[in-house]
C-alpha cells in the first residue's frame, strides 16, 4: 500500500484501489488512522469492482466502495422479496430524523414513522430512540417498487386500547393535557398512550381562551370507540354538556 490507496491483484491483474475507493475511509480522516486502516488490508482479500482500465500503466482502477455498493444492492433485492408484513425483526437505530427512526436491518435500512415509534403522542424521536440502540421491529408495510420498508416499534408494545375500557366510560370525569390544537378541535392527552378529541362544537366561547397547546383541563368522556382508537369529550360542566 501507499498514501494514495492499495496495490492488489486481480485476476492475475495489477490493481490499483485509490484510498477514496476504500471502504471506511472518509475525507478528513486523520492520517495515522488512514495509514493503519490501510496496513491492516495488507494481505486480505477484498471484494472490488472494475472503474477504469489504465491501459498506459497496465493495470486496473478499483473500487471497495462500489462493490460493496453492489452487494448490498443485491442483498437488499434479496430480503426485500423475501419480507413480509408482520415479520419481526431486529435492529439497528442508525438515523433520527423529525418523522421518524431509520433502522438498518443488515441487508437495508427501514423507516419507523413517527407515528409508530409508541403509542403516546411522540413529539420528537429523538425523545424515544437514539442512534446505535437495538431495537425489535415489526414489517408493516412493503413497497417493493421503491425498495422501502415501513416498521412500527409500537405494534410490539402493548396497546393501551386492550384495557382501555378499565379505566374510561362514558360520562367519567377526567383530567387531560392539550397535546394539539387543529382547525376543528384540541386532541388531549389523557395518560398510558391514549389521546382524546375534544370537538371545537364541545367548546363554548368562555372557555376558548382555555385551549392552549400545554394547559390542563377537567373534561368528560362523550364516546368510547375502542375499535376505531376514538375517545370523544366535552368540556367539564360545558354549556353544550347542561343542554344535553
């Protein structure tokens, strides 16, 4: 090897692999990082793939990066095919972004939606998951088209709605925290992953400078959808709730 990347043979060939072509080092590496990442290939053998045909000097420009590149393109075609929804599968958190988690599952990366990382309102991933965690996820959906994997972290928790009956009915007081204010209502947390609507028709003008992103209100559960993940409510001691 040299500063520049390493010599190999291929195909009885010379070769020639530049250090920008070597899998693991990246610009602005440090250069007795470089020297011994590239030490510690002497005498390995490598997968590469052909870049160019230097018929001056006779021998082959290589790529480590573009094989690997290929391999895992196939290796992704491979486990894509064989994928089905409600697979499980472990993983990797390798990226947290705004909407969501991306997961390396070995062979290609899957997105866990932000909606699916856990069953209470998430306000930000970073919040539940980080970078380099093991998790277990479920294959949700599969498009297989566009080569893209949808997961859910929170199908393999326990749902809230099992039991949701056991701690809500219609008519029952409760306290709740406005986690949302939306153009036809304010969505309310109401504790252990589950959250409520409180419909703007359930809101009297006196108590709409109550509905603030972060108050916390006294309500009464209207409705209990446990098949649809529905939770109706009024405001507590309402004018609309006196007039039904």
């Amino acid at each position: 090897f040299n500063r520049g990347g390493i010599i190999v043979t291929y195909l009885d060939l010379p070769g020639f692999v530049p250090a920008s072509h070597v899998v693991g080092i990246s610009r602005g590496i440090a250069e007795a990082k470089r020297r011994e990442l590239l030490e510690s290939m002497v005498g390995k053998d490598i997968d590469v793939r052909v870049i160019e045909v230097d018929r001056q000097r006779h021998r082959l420009v290589l790529s480590q990066r573009a094989a690997q590149r290929s391999i895992r393109a196939k290796q992704k075609d491979k486990l894509i095919g064989e994928l089905y929804e409600g697979q499980v599968l472990d993983g990797t958190i390798i990226n947290v972004r705004d909407f969501g988690a991306f997961v390396d599952l070995g062979a290609a990366d899957g997105l866990v939606h932000v909606s699916e990382l856990a069953w209470q309102q998430v306000d930000h991933p970073k919040n539940i998951v980080e970078p380099g965690e093991e998790v277990k996820v479920m294959v949700i959906k599969i498009d297989r088209k566009r080569q893209r994997i949808g997961l859910s972290i929170k199908q393999l928790l326990p749902s809230p709605w099992d039991s949701v009956e056991e701690r809500l009915a219609p008519g029952q007081a409760i306290v709740g925290k406005i986690t949302r204010v939306l153009d036809f209502g304010a969505f309310i947390d109401l504790g252990e992953g589950i959250e409520g609507l409180l419909h703007n028709s359930q809101i009297s003008e006196e108590a709409d400078s109550d509905i603030v992103v972060g108050n916390e209100i006294s309500l009464k559960v209207v409705s209990l959808d446990v098949q649809r993940h529905r939770v109706s409510l009024s405001l507590a001691n309402s004018h609309t709730d006196n007039q039904e």
